[in-house]
C-alpha cells in the first residue's frame, strides 16, 4: 500500500509514562512537530498525570489514563479497542510510537515523505538486528528474529484491516514486565506479520552496520543520526546499564551522541538533562555521559578568569581545626583568585588569632575569620557557620583541614587529604579551570575528588554507602527528595568533604533552618552518623534542584589514578582468567559471586575448576560436545535439564 502524502489520514497513539506523571518540555517539542504530519493523536498514559502535564497533552488531542499495567503493549491495545476496528480502518495509517525515543533532530516530514513512496503494509523507524537465543525466554523462535523497534510502529491500513492484525490485539496477554514486553511483543511483531506475507521496511537503513552492531541506535548513535539522518535517540542512551555498553563499546557512545546534538543541530540538550535528572540514578548519569573533568594545572587563560570572576562571585569556606596544617592550609587556600572572598572558620578564639596571624599576607577580595561551635565539625561550617552569606555566591568551594588519625601508618591518611586537597585546590591554574568548567557547563552543581581507593580505602569502590544508606534515605524523605535513591547505585559523593559547587543548586538543603545542637556531640563515632548521610546527600540535593554532581581531578592526578585502577584490574584478571574465567567483566562477576556461594561444598569448586581448565584448554567445539554429553547425562540421571554452571 502506498500512501498519498497530501491527502492521508493518520492516527499516531502515542504512549506517554512518567512515575511521577510530570510531562517534560521534550514531550511537546516532539508532539509539535509530530502534529504537523498526522491528522489526530491520542495519547495514552500509564500511571498517573498532573494537573499540569494533562493541560499540556491535551493540547495534541485526546487523553486516556490508565492503570499502570501491562506496559506500552497494553496501552496500545488499550487505544485500539477504545477506538474499535470500524473506526481504525477509516485510517491511512495507524502509528504506534512511545516517550522512550526524543526529538525529533529532523523533522518528520522527511521520514513521512521518504516512507509514503513505498508500497508496504508497516514500517518503523530502526531495527533491531536478530541475536541468537532469547534472552528474555518468551520467544516462540527461540532467538530474537530481525524486527522494528517498538517506539515507532506505522500500520497502514491493509495491515490494520486484516483479521491477521486483529486477532493479535485481540489475543495479546497481560504484559507483567519489560522481558515481557520485548520477548512476546517487540522482537516478535515484525515475524509473525512478515511471515503471513505482509510487506514491511524501516526509514532508517542500517543494514550496512549489521555486523557492526545489533542495536546501532544505542551502540552507535551519533553514526544513525549524522550519517543516516535518523530523527530520533533513545532516552535511555543516558542510563542505560554499563555492562551492555561495555560489552559492546569503550564508553563513548552516549557523549559522542551529545556532543553531536549539542554542537551540530538545534535540538535543545537542556531536554535531556530535564529529564534524566529527575528520574535517572545519578551514578548512571555520571558514568553514561563521563561527567569527569580532567583539568590542566599548568595552564589558563588569566584574562579570561578575571573576566569570569568579575561576572560570578566567588568564595571559599573553610574549616580549620589543626594549628599545625596552618601553613599547609595557606598553601592550598592561596589557590584561590585574588577577587575571591575567603572564610575561614574554627572553634576558639586561640585558633583564630593564629589563622588571622598566618593568613594575614592572603591576597583576596574579602578575608573574614569566624569561630564557631565545635559540634558537627565542617559540616556545620557549611551550614551553620556561613549559612548567612553562602546565597550571595555564584561558586563557591568549600575544604577543611584533614587528618585520618584513625588508619596507620600516617602516609595512608595523609595521601587520602593529598587526593582531596589537589583535586579541588591544586594550584591557581587549577581553580580557574575549574570555575571555567563551571561557567561552560551551567548544569553542572557540583565538582568533587574520586574517592580514596589506596590501602584501606581500597573496598571503598563498591561500598559507597558504608553503613550510611538508611540515614541518607531518611534525611532525604525529611529534605522532600523526589530523585532516585538506591541503595544498589552509589552516589557521587564527596567523601572527604571537599568540594566545589553553586549555591543555588544547594538550595534545597539550605531551606532547612540547621543549628549546631542537629548534629552529634565530639567525639562521635568514624560511620553512620548525619555528617556521614550528609556528605552523601550533597550531590542528591544538586540533581533535585536540576544539576548535575561530577568528578574533578587535575591532569597529573588523573595519571595517578589511572595507573592505581588499571593496577588493581589487571591484578584481579590475572588470578581469574589464569582460572579459566573471561572474557566478559559481567560475566566474570557473575562467575565469582557463583563460586563464592558454592564455596561451602568442596566437590561442586573441584567440578567448577575443573570445567573452567577444560573450556580453556580444550577447542572450542570439543568443549561444547562435552557439555552437551553431560547435560545429557545428568538429565537421564535428574530427569530434569540442568545447565553446567559458567552458562546460569
């Protein structure tokens, strides 16, 4: 069936969710454009709408809210039947399409009037190239066949009018989850049409990446939409899981996307970043975009620092407590621009003199020495101490004096002050790179060092929240967070507490009135305390307000710690790829957290390694003889089929 561009009838369904059912600008941005090439949309919402976001929808057409079940799939269905097959086949076309995809960067015109020359039954955007196996485990082919990704699905009417389509709508089950939705809708529509024999194709032709990749939207986007014009990216190119990514590339698809969006079209990124930071874990973000900033300390641009702090205020705050780091502490508080305002804080009148005396050559804008309570350490110079002044400042950094008297020998917590001190206030180069990253990147709401991973430190990868998830969850239910908290994603959090951040995005923990009686008596003890949740909520409390947390490090920093992480990696693949266990870093998790549980029966680890030195050893195609003969044999023995263990 070929459509007339000029005269066709089309319905778009547009399926919309959002948890809290807020309705971001990227939504009518894609609707408006989207409304220039079809005759009626309805629209239909799973879950809930505000008042404000059904206003905003209703501009387009129709609204149907729905019960959050059954996924986009039963929404669809949902439409068809509210509609009714005598009314749909009054359609030229019928287009299912979801909020997963955003833009669009082209105008649908172009897709629209490229697919109306052609004589097919159904038609989508891009296409998801056949994988052998089902991994979702509801195929009926036991492999995920060639089929058009579900956020765009166009129907024509000699599809729509067919008992064939029907029935399948009629026939659908319930959706009860996402591997549901993929394994009995998405990867099987494109098939189960093809094969009765209707005609189907996709806008965008990719079939030249088919051994490039199997999903090229996701793994190569900027490649669909430079090179194939592709109008759409998917949403969750910015939180998608890193073991697929990293499976299939380096890492450096999701910025190279952006960097393309953001420097050669004139899609509006703020879109994005609108959305995904309220509803994305922040450790997906930071990861999927590498929001890591490696800044040189050996050269800026001094005009333009004085430009930048002349239009933004700046300022410094913090805590010293150790008479002995004075020196030291100039050192690094000297870093500091000249037009900057410099607080200092401390707990006795003693101490001040003394700072007053050492600082007294500081050359700053503003230099003010205040003493306040010794309870709450530097968090309640922060919030307490300066509480009065902080809203004045555009940027503001925020440090304190350290020892780690706790861990011996000495040079373990002086290294873990040297990571925190260099990677906030290194040297003069270093911090005006830094307020130029801020100024360049007006998302960004807070810049703080990696985390301590040396000597004791080292399990502090992995382990993010100590013991300090629960109190961090509750202080954000008292604070009304609304952003995702979880104790399986870590945040980026400054622990050691020192930072650079912009007051305004720190707002929402400013509102609460703190007082020095908040927070425990000296001396409290290392874990588990408010200043602890406090040092994790600080990057939650920038993304409910709309920005972004990041890493900074220097560039001669960086090189330290690239050298400790790939020194660490390399040490853990030689012990287990030396026992068989690779190539895969999913995989090899998997592996070991299997081993660690079956560590208890001495004869299942023996039957492990010994599979292990086989699959190494033995070719490939003798191994998996092998296996099977024992799947065989054990099935004849269990009366069951158990699969060998490297494969659960």
């Amino acid at each position: 069936m070929i459509i007339d561009s000029k005269d066709a009838k089309r319905l778009a369904i547009y399926f919309f969710y959002d948890r809290r059912g807020i309705v971001d600008r990227y939504v009518p941005y894609f609707l408006d454009d989207l409304s220039k090439n079809v005759t009626e949309i309805f629209i239909v919402c799973n879950g809930k709408l505000t008042d404000e976001g059904k206003k905003i929808l209703e501009q387009y057409g129709k609204v149907l809210v729905r019960e959050n079940r059954g996924f986009d799939v039963w929404a669809y269905k949902t439409a068809l039947e509210t509609y009714g097959w005598d009314n749909l086949i009054n359609y030229d076309e019928i287009i299912l399409l979801n909020n997963t995809i955003m833009g669009p960067v082209y105008p649908f015109s172009e897709t629209f009037e490229k697919m109306d020359k052609k004589d097919l039954d159904f038609w989508g955007l891009t296409e998801y190239f056949k994988i052998k196996g089902d991994p979702f485990g509801y195929s009926p082919y036991g492999y995920l066949p060639d089929h058009i990704q579900s956020h765009w699905i166009a129907c024509r009417r000699s599809l729509v009018s067919s008992k064939d389509f029907q029935e399948y709508w009629e026939n659908m089950s319930m959706i009860e989850d996402y591997a549901q939705a993929v394994g009995k809708h998405e990867s099987i529509f494109t098939k189960v049409f093809a094969d009765k024999g209707y005609k189907w194709d996709v806008s965008v032709d990719c079939e030249d990446l088919r051994n490039y990749s199997g999903y090229p939207l996701m793994m190569c986007p900027r490649k669909v939409l430079e090179e194939k014009r592709c109008p759409v990216f998917k949403k969750r190119s910015f939180f998608h899981m890193e073991s697929d990514y990293l499976r299939n590339t380096t890492g450096e698809q999701t910025t190279e996307l952006y960097d393309f969006l953001k420097e050669k079209t004139n899609y509006d990124v703020d879109f994005i970043w609108e959305t995904i930071l309220r509803n994305c874990h922040q450790y997906d973000i930071v990861k999927n975009m590498n929001l890591t900033y490696v800044l040189p300390t050996n050269q800026y641009n001094e005009e333009l620092l004085q430009k930048q702090t002349t239009e933004n205020k700046i300022a410094l705050v913090m805590h010293l407590y150790f008479e002995d780091l004075l020196e030291e502490s100039y050192h690094y508080v000297s870093a500091m621009p000249e037009k900057a305002d410099i607080y200092l804080t401390t707990d006795t009148e003693k101490k001040k003199a003394a700072i007053e005396k050492v600082f007294a050559k500081l050359p700053c804008n503003k230099l003010e020495v205040r003493v306040i309570k010794n309870r709450g350490r530097d968090v309640s110079s922060l919030l307490v101490g300066v509480k009065d002044v902080i809203m004045d400042y555009d940027l503001v950094c925020f440090a304190h004096d350290k020892k780690t008297a706790q861990v011996k020998p000495g040079t373990i917590g002086a290294s873990f002050a040297y990571k925190c001190f260099e990677n906030t206030l290194s040297n003069k180069a270093y911090v005006g790179n830094v307020i130029n990253a801020f100024v360049n990147n007006p998302r960004m709401g807070l810049l703080c060092p990696p985390e301590p991973n040396h000597s004791t430190f080292f399990t502090t990868i992995g382990f993010e929240w100590g013991p300090n998830f629960n109190i961090t969850r509750d202080l954000a239910k008292k604070l009304g967070l609304t952003v995702p908290i979880s104790v399986a994603s870590p945040p980026v959090a400054p622990l050691g507490t020192m930072f650079w951040f912009r007051p305004k995005a720190m707002k929402p923990l400013y509102n609460k009135d703190w007082k020095y009686e908040d927070f425990p008596a000296e001396p409290n003890k290392i874990d588990g305390t408010l200043l602890h949740a406090i040092e994790r909520i600080y990057p939650f409390i920038v993304q409910e307000s709309g920005y972004y947390p990041a890493i900074g490090m220097t560039d001669k920093f960086a090189a330290i710690e690239y050298n400790n992480l790939r020194y660490y990696v390399r040490g853990y693949n030689q012990v287990l790829v030396n026992h068989g266990i690779g190539p895969y870093h999913d995989e090899m998790v998997a592996t070991m957290n299997q081993i660690m549980a079956l560590r208890g029966s001495f004869k299942a680890v023996l039957k492990f390694r010994f599979k292990c030195y086989l699959k190494q050893y033995l070719p490939k195609k003798a191994y998996d003889a092998l296996k099977k003969r024992w799947k065989k044999m054990r099935g004849h023995q269990n009366n069951e089929n158990i699969e060998v263990s490297e494969n659960k």
